[in-house]
C-alpha cells in the first residue's frame, strides 16, 4: 500500500494528507485543479467532473524519468476534493460537483483495478448545523446517530456513504472508508480559539469540535491498512473540543434537554470517535491547547 492518489491534495486537509504520507515513504500524487502553497509530491490537473481526466489520473505514469513511471495502478486512492463546505456556492453546484466527482473518482479506481478507498465524508450527515432549535438526538454523537442531512453539501456525503456501500456490495472484495471528519484546523488556525471562550454559541453547531489536519492525516494512512473489506464510516475529530470549560457543563447551558450518554470527562469531544479507536487505532496526538497543539 504505498502508491497512493489523493484528489483535492491542495487543500486544507489534503496538504497535511500529502504531507504525513510522503514523510512516511509513499509515492502520493496530488490530483487536484489548483496548486498546492505547500508542494511535497507531483500534482496532476483534474477536473474530476470529466469521467475520462479521472480515468487517466487513475493510470497515469508520469512519462520518462518521472517518479511516477513504473506507477500504473494505485494501491489506493485516498478522495479529499469536494466543494468542502456548505453556503460557498449555490446548493445545485455544491451537490452536482461533490457526487458526480465522489461517482467519477469510485468508478474510475475499481475500473483501475484500485481495492481500497479512503474518503472524506463529513460530519454534516449527523445533523449539523446543531443549534438549541435543531438538537443533537444525543450526545457523544456516535455513528448510530440518525443521519439528518441539512444541506445540499450534507446531502451529497449522506448519498455518497450510500453509494460507497452499494459500489463495496457490487465489487467483493474492495474495501471503503469513509471519514466524517469533522472541522479541519491547521496549528496556525489556533490563535483564533481563545476568542471563541466566552461565547460558547458561537461554536454550539459542531458541538464545540474539531480536528486537527495532521490527525485527519494519521487517521488516513491508518485507513489505508486497516484489515476490512466492505463499506464503513467513522466520525473523525480530536480527543477534546474547542473549548477550555468541561463538556458536560456547555451541553448543560446550550443543550439542556439532550441526553448525555456516558462519562463525559473533562473538555472530552462530544463527536465519539470510539468506533475510529476502536477499529483504525485512531488516537489523536494534537490538542490545541496542550504542547503538541
């Protein structure tokens, strides 16, 4: 598993992917319609609307004395790029871009005979934007919440889970994961979070949660090893949120009618990655207020 493509490679969460897979030896090529402002690995333009671009990225060798010349067929494709967040652009865009390219880049790599595909889902499908008037069912939301798409982009990840189970079902053998990363920071993106600690609402629609790029990166290469086949999906953020004052007592304030499940310890997030723990090994190693932020 060490020839790995990975679309939207210039983004946010798609440099640190880039990035984490290089420094550990893989052959990564970027395949996205912009440059990266952090280049670690050749890039390759597509437009991944255009089924026959992402058909010949999934093949592509890079010509004579390139690193990418004995590189036929990937040994996975890790799928970032998306319009990647909601009220960017008109909601028929957002929703048309994200699932006609999430069909291109699945279609195209089984056709190339790829068996793995790691994904960016989002943690849109559970319910977000959350607010006292549209409330979690419960809390840690785990990956038994009930999926309450909102928007047009949370729809798109919502059917895009559905076609990775059908694609998995249709292809015995191969194996899909989707991460349902939840708001990607970057170490700079720090500064910002003491303004946010004296008006919780502000960050009340995630649930106060976030994730660090370099453990989104981590949680993708795990990804990429775990033993499974099929189709799954795991809620991805750090171990704890945004916020400096104790879990429980901010869903006591903002969210007073909602189930609090469990042992809710500390500044604890309240998107459960117990499953990712659990399954991948997951275990976030950056906390933006501690040493490692």
């Amino acid at each position: 598993m060490k020839n790995i493509v990975v679309t939207g490679g210039s983004g946010k969460a798609g440099r640190a992917v880039c990035r984490h897979l290089v420094e550990r030896g893989y052959t990564v090529l970027n395949v996205d319609m912009t440059a990266s402002p952090d280049p670690v690995c050749p890039m390759l333009k597509v437009d991944l609307t255009d089924f026959g671009q992402v058909m010949d990225a999934m093949q592509w060798t890079g010509g004579k004395d390139h690193p990418f010349r004995q590189f036929r067929t990937p040994d996975a494709v890790v799928h970032l790029a998306a319009i990647p967040v909601p009220d960017t652009t008109p909601e028929e865009l957002t929703f048309r871009t994200n699932i006609v390219s999430t069909y291109n880049v699945f279609d195209a790599a089984l056709r190339a005979g790829v068996r793995r595909i790691v994904w960016a889902s989002s943690e849109t499908t559970l319910g977000l934007p959350f607010s006292p008037a549209n409330p979690p069912a419960y809390a840690p939301v785990d990956e038994d919440h009930p999926m309450r798409p909102e928007s047009a982009y949370s729809l798109s990840k919502d059917l895009s889970e559905e076609m990775a189970r059908q694609m998995a079902r249709w292809n015995p053998g191969t194996t899909f994961i989707g991460l349902r990363l939840s708001n990607v920071m970057e170490p700079q993106d720090y500064a910002r979070f003491p303004g946010w600690q004296d008006t919780p609402r502000f960050r009340e629609w995630n649930l106060w949660g976030y994730i660090d790029a370099r453990d989104a990166a981590q949680a993708v290469r795990r990804s990429l090893h775990v033993d499974m086949e099929g189709a799954d999906h795991f809620i991805i953020a750090n171990a704890n949120t945004v916020m400096t004052r104790d879990s429980a007592d901010l869903m006591a304030e903002v969210y007073p009618g909602v189930e609090l499940r469990g042992n809710v310890a500390g500044r604890a997030t309240l998107l459960s990655i117990d499953k990712a723990r659990r399954i991948l090994g997951y275990v976030p190693e950056h906390d933006w207020s501690g040493p490692n932020g």
